[in-house]
C-alpha cells in the first residue's frame, strides 16, 4: 500500500455535516455506509471516531497517493507548466484511473469551475484551505472559459 501520512488522508474524509451519526461515532466507515464492529476498521482521527473499512482505506490512500505523486512531479518539472511532459501525463493518466475506479465525481476546473472532459489537459492544484490542505484540478494552460470570454471593458 502507498505510503501517505495519516493526516493527509483525514484531509480526503468528506466533510463531517455529510456523515451521518454512525460515521461521525466510527460505528460505520467514513466513505461508505459499511458498520465497522469495535476493534475492526482503520481509525483516521487523532481520537479514532472516524473510521474506513480496509477497501475504503486502500482505494482512498491510492487516490492520494497518485495525486502525490503527480503533483510532487508537476511542481519540479521544468516542462510541466507549459503542457505536461511524457512523465507528468503517465502520473496524471494513473491518477485519474484510480480515480475513477474509486467512483469518484467527475472533476471540474478551480479556476474557471468548469467541467473537465476526458482527454482534456489538466494539472493537479493543491493549496492550504481552512481545514487543512484541498486537492483540486486545474487546465494545463488557459482555461476554455476564459479564451471564449469577451475582455472586460
């Protein structure tokens, strides 16, 4: 399993007005309505009330990992910037497959907020939120909705 801090993956939990009461008292597994009986699950909070089964665990650790690994690539790379490189695609065709095979909702955009369609250009975007670090998703370079815009006046 891809090694990611703890605290990394607490960052991914949804948030805590979502879960229900069996989730926020780690009866159930945070990513899904899966009950957790005591001594079984995987404790994410510093006082072990959220939980993840093992599937949720390995599939939500694989997703951050590979988001990781793309970015961490992205932000030493000199090429990256202008359109990705061979690598920066590789991580970020692993990532996005990951993704999906974890059922996650289609990405959009956080600088135009706009869907992304598959096969489009993007860049991992990774910045410190009020509750910690947000995983998001830029275009590699223009945004469309900013080329298709009239210029301000």
């Amino acid at each position: 399993m891809p090694d990611v801090p703890q605290g990394l993956l607490l960052a991914v939990v949804p948030a805590l007005s979502t879960l229900c009461a069996e989730q926020r008292s780690g009866v159930a597994c945070v990513w899904c309505p899966r009950a957790l009986p005591p001594g079984e699950g995987i404790g994410l909070s510093p006082d072990g009330r959220l939980r993840a089964c093992r599937p949720c665990h390995t599939v939500q650790t694989r997703v951050l990992a590979t988001y990781l690994d793309w970015y961490d690539h992205g932000i030493t790379c000199l090429r990256c910037p202008l359109g990705p490189c061979e690598r920066g695609q590789e991580l970020g065709a692993q990532h996005l497959a990951v993704r999906e095979r974890a059922g996650k909702p289609e990405l959009s955009c956080v600088g135009c907020r706009t869907p992304i369609a598959p096969g489009e250009a993007i860049r991992p975007h990774l910045w410190q939120g009020l509750n910690g670090p947000v995983h998001g998703y830029l275009h590699a370079r223009r945004c469309p909705a900013s080329v298709s815009s009239p210029a301000p006046l």
